[in-house]
C-alpha cells in the first residue's frame, strides 16, 4: 500500500479555506497567494528570487511529471514561500531527473500542498484579487491560522530585494545550456563590460548576456551609482526581483545619479528593475489586482504593431497615466494585451529602455531575444 497521505490546509485572508495533502516540506508558511498559467516550467519558477514572499498556485493540473535536475535552477535555492497543485506526480519520468519535485522541496524546507480545487482557487483570487494565505500542516485550526496570517507584514512597502540579492559582487561569464553539452564555457573574449544591479537576479539573464560576449560584474542591490561607475562599464543592467519597489527607492536615486553623470551610458531594466527605472525618473508604481505570472501573456511591441508571447511575474506596473505627461521623458513601447497596461518604456533622449516581462525565457517562449541584441546596439553605438 502507498503511505498515507498527511493532510494539509490553505487559509486565504477573506477566511477562505481549502483543505488538501502535504507533498514536500511538512510546517507551517506565509505568502501572497497568486497563481501561474504555464504549462511546466515549475523547477525555474521555484528557484526565482523575484516569488519570494508568495504562494504559487500552478493552474496545470499535474505538476512533477519531469522531476528535478541539477541543470536548471535559476539561482541556488527555492524561493517561494510555499507551492500548491491540483495533483502532484511523485513518479517522474525525464532523462534528466535527478530526484522528484517532492524530494526537492523537501530538502528546501519548502511545504507543498496538493489534491485541492486550483481552478476554484485561480478564478478566486482572479475575481477578488491576489491576497496573503498560509498553507500548514500542523495547525488544523482555520480560525488559528487565520490569526497568524493577519499578523503577518505582508509586501506593500517591505524592500524585498535586499534579502535575495547577492551578498558580495561576482563575476559571470558562462553561455547558455545546450543539449548533450550542457553549459558553454569555452567563450570568445568579451566584448563589453556590464554591472548588473541584483534586485533578485535569474542565471539565464547572465547566460544571454554571455552569448552576447558581455562581461558581467553583479553587485548587491544597495550598490551605490559612484561604486558602479568606477567599475567603468559600458552598460548598466537592472535585474527583475521580488516584491514591492516602493521598498528599493535607494536604488532608484543610484540609477538617476547614474544618468546624470553619465548619460551616454546604456541601461536595461526588466520586471522590478523596470518599476525601478520608472520610479527614478517621477513615475508612480500600481499594485495589480491579481498580477501576471506565467509563460504565454501576450504583449504587442508598439513600434511595429508584432506580438510576443512572454514570460512574466509581477505583481505591480508603472502606471500608464505618466506617458500622457510631457514632463515624463519615456515612450511606452509596449502593451499588455489582456489588461493594457506598461509593458515597456523608452527614454527618449538618453540610451535606456526597460521591459516588464522576462526576455530571458526560463521558462518560457525565445519571442523577446531582441532585446539583448538591442541593448548591444546601443552599447557599440556608444
């Protein structure tokens, strides 16, 4: 007989409870519940800085088919709070697989819970908005569970940012992954130099910037803009991240200092850095309602009317009021198609450009590769 399955429970904020079984971690967690639209991808999602502070919700029903393996992770930890699936497969079956999903979330501490109505829960959170939840297992109580969860401080405001970033500034230099090679390591001399500000930085960011033999220093999010013009780069790239950007307003004063001292000097901004760039220059940051995350939301490039499908995860944008004002020096470049809202900006003087979705594909469709390729052209421009 299969062992018995331990029983878990979902509280929502609203007091909605959803009942289900542990897979992973056993214990007790606290997160912004939001729910993901991919199909797969969820070994890249787990190990994304920028869902620290969540709950995923997966809305594909079987989640753990292809397991785990050691190629894949987007940074060296899961992030997440807490992880939920209709229906978890412990029995994966890739050539790649090193250990089960379960497996792995046990050894990150992080708790699953499973064998719940997630297409009742998407359209909830859909209709009444994204909102704090606590998974346990140990505590059966709703109304217990719902105290603890009150008393949580949540994300408006709090600078997540600062607890996901790296602790010291690194160097990378390595390419993408390729079938039956793996990682490319054996790259041509660099031809540039880039600081990349880590606000919750995902490996694949640094990969394509690689490929594109860029150099890349990575320093903390609390870099000051004289540390990182003495590193005397040719462009600067700001990372996505987790959380609210109200909480990271240092970072947007190095990055207007930046622009101002030099402002020949290339920048790339995506998902919280992009919010960043925007809040540097006088815009102001809205919080969703139930935020995009997933691989297949579709974003229209305004400059000539195309379509990517993208990969994205936020949970707050730049408000779209700012490029009606001539006092704000960006050009929205591209649209949401679902809710409209800013998808990407241009500054229209200066070489900076910034998107909210993630280019680097990880996981998620290669539509948005251009825009490395854009940030190269501005830097041999300079």
């Amino acid at each position: 007989m299969p062992p018995k399955k331990k029983k878990a429970v979902l509280v929502l904020n609203d007091g909605t409870v959803l009942p289900g079984y542990n897979f992973g971690a056993q214990g007790e967690t606290i997160g912004e519940v939001v729910f993901h639209t991919g199909m797969t991808g969820y070994q890249e999602i787990l190990t994304d800085p920028s869902y620290h502070g969540q709950i995923v919700t997966m809305t594909y029903t079987q989640i753990g088919n292809t397991g785990i393996n050691l190629e894949d992770l987007e940074s060296k930890r899961v992030w997440v709070e807490g992880f939920v699936a209709r229906e978890y497969m412990d029995s994966p079956s890739n050539f790649r697989s090193k250990m089960s999903l379960g497996q792995y979330l046990k050894s990150q501490k992080v708790v699953g819970i499973e064998d719940l109505d997630t297409r009742f829960l998407t359209r909830h959170i859909r209709n009444q908005g994204s909102m704090p939840g606590i998974i346990s297992t140990e505590d059966g109580d709703p109304k217990s569970l719902l105290k603890k969860l009150k008393a949580d401080r949540g994300l408006l405001g709090i600078d997540l940012a600062v607890e996901v970033t790296c602790p010291a500034p690194y160097d990378f230099y390595e390419g993408t992954w390729e079938l039956g090679t793996g990682y490319k390591k054996d790259l041509p001399e660099p031809r540039f130099k880039v600081v990349a500000m880590d606000f919750g930085i995902k490996t694949n960011i640094l990969r394509k910037l690689s490929d594109r033999r860029i150099f890349v220093r990575v320093v903390p999010a609390q870099t000051t803009a004289e540390q990182i013009l003495k590193e005397n780069p040719d462009g600067v790239f700001l990372s996505n991240g987790p959380g609210d950007p109200a909480g990271c307003d240092y970072a947007a004063q190095a990055i207007r200092k930046i622009s101002e001292q030099r402002p020949d000097l290339p920048i790339f901004g995506i998902c919280l850095g992009h919010q960043i760039l925007g809040m540097a220059f006088g815009a102001d940051i809205e919080k969703l309602k139930f935020g995009h995350h997933g691989a297949n939301h579709p974003v229209m490039d305004l400059s000539n009317r195309k379509v990517e499908i993208t990969s994205q995860n936020h949970c707050f944008a730049v408000e779209p009021r700012f490029f009606q004002s001539p006092d704000f020096p960006f050009s929205l470049t591209h649209v949401n198609l679902n809710d409209q809202t800013c998808e990407g900006m241009e500054h229209r003087t200066l070489p900076i450009f910034s998107v909210q979705y993630h280019p680097e594909a990880s996981p998620g469709p290669h539509d948005s590769d251009y825009l490395y390729d854009h940030f190269v052209e501005l830097m041999e421009e300079k």
